[in-house]
C-alpha cells in the first residue's frame, strides 16, 4: 500500500505537470474516496491542492466530514454551498416542465454537474487540474453522473476497486469516522450507493477482480456496464457522406 500511494501521487505529480497545469482541486464530498484523493494530491503537491465541500441541501455531516478529512491532512480547503443556486435553477427549469421537479434522478443529478461546474471554475482561476474521486467499481457500472462527478480530468482510482480504495485509505491514515460510514453519493436524503445500485460493493469488486459471481450478480453488473457504455466513450464525431 505505501508503494500504491506514492505510485499514485506521483503519477498525478507528472499528469497534472505534463498537462500544464502547477497544481490539483478536487471535491471533498466527506467520503473515502475524496478522502484518498485528498491524501495523494497533497503529497504529489504540498503547496498547490484545493479541497472544496460543496453542500447543496445534503446532510450537513458529510461537510464536517470533508472538513475533517482537510484539517487531517493539512489540505487548502473552502465550502461553497450550492443550494441557492440549485433551487433558483431548478425553478427556473421547472417553469418550461412542471413535472421535471418531481423527477428525483434529473433534479439530482443537477448537483453533480454543478459541483463540476464550480471544481472548474477554481482550477481555471488557479491553474489547476481537476481529481475526479470515481474508483474502478463505480466506473465499470457507470455508477456516476455523465458531465457531473464523471466530467474531470484525471482519475487516481479509477483502477482500483472499492475494497481497495479502503484498505488504501487505512494505510493512508484517513480517519476512522470517514472510512466506516456508508457509501453514498448524497444525491438524496437516505441515499446509499448500494441501495441504488442493487448489490453490495463486496459483491462488485470480487467479479472484477475474479469473473466469478453468482448468476444474478453476472447478470446485473453486465446489464449496467452495457447501459452505461457511453459515459466511458467519447462523444462520437459523425463521419463526412461518403467517409
């Protein structure tokens, strides 16, 4: 694990250089895979990382949780609370469909692309590169928001599964209290990442690792892997006639 994490931030050390950029922001979502990313980026640069805790109508611990996991680790942080402008967006949207703000997944998947849209904000203002915090389980499911979460420009662990991302995280000394918590995306009150899902992570990450599952885990993983194919792919470029 010590090789893994200075493998890691070394590798974002060289992406974020060799991308022009002096420096990595990142939002500190109070989970374990913020909480990892936090840790490498500060190594890879001591001085140039930015943690941002973007509340937006979420419970109010997950943003103690991201200012915990900034002061642990002596990361530059700031809070952006992004319910004012999700709800002014949201009325505005719900003015020309009535019925948009009754769809849980559209008005959830808002906050996401707007966490994104503020994360770039600063990395423009700063010179910085955007650290996604998605990891191999959530990505090979297409468990992400397309231009939310999954919009950024590099991705530490996203070859690592969530069991994985743990044990990295108890290595890297992320606190206990953030470690143990249950996975959520706080999309909603309540929300798990498991509960959305339809399987346990344990379930996930040992058929990615080994191809064996039982039937129903095959069946599930393989459905959502085919249905989110295009959140891994590029936006296609039609050809010219005759091409």
């Amino acid at each position: 694990m010590d090789a893994l994490a200075r493998h890691l931030s070394g590798w974002i050390g060289a992406e974020v250089t060799a991308g022009g950029g002096s420096g990595a922001v990142f939002g500190l979502s109070g989970g374990i895979d913020s909480a990892v990313v936090a840790a490498l980026a500060k190594q890879a640069f001591p001085h140039h990382t930015l943690g941002v805790v973007m509340p937006c109508h979420s419970d109010p611990q997950d943003a103690a949780d991201g200012a915990l996991v900034a002061h642990h680790f002596g990361v530059a942080a700031t809070t952006v609370d992004l319910g004012p402008v999700y709800d002014l967006l949201l009325e505005t949207l719900a003015a020309s469909s009535s019925d948009l703000r009754e769809s849980r997944l559209p008005t959830a998947n808002l906050k996401p692309r707007l966490r994104m849209t503020t994360l770039y904000a600063f990395a423009n203002q700063l010179g910085y590169r955007v650290l996604g915090t998605g990891n191999r389980s959530e990505i090979a499911v297409g468990y992400y928001t397309k231009y939310g979460d999954g919009g950024v420009d590099l991705l530490p662990l996203g070859s690592l599964v969530k069991s994985e991302v743990r044990e990295l995280a108890r290595r890297l000394g992320v606190p206990a209290r953030v470690i143990d918590k249950q996975p959520s995306a706080g999309l909603w009150a309540d929300q798990t990442d498991e509960a959305e899902m339809g399987l346990a992570y344990e379930e996930l990450d040992a058929y990615l690792l080994t191809g064996v599952a039982s039937p129903a885990v095959k069946a599930t993983v393989d459905a959502m892997h085919a249905a989110s194919a295009h959140k891994r792919a590029l936006p296609k470029i039609a050809p010219k006639p005759g091409a």
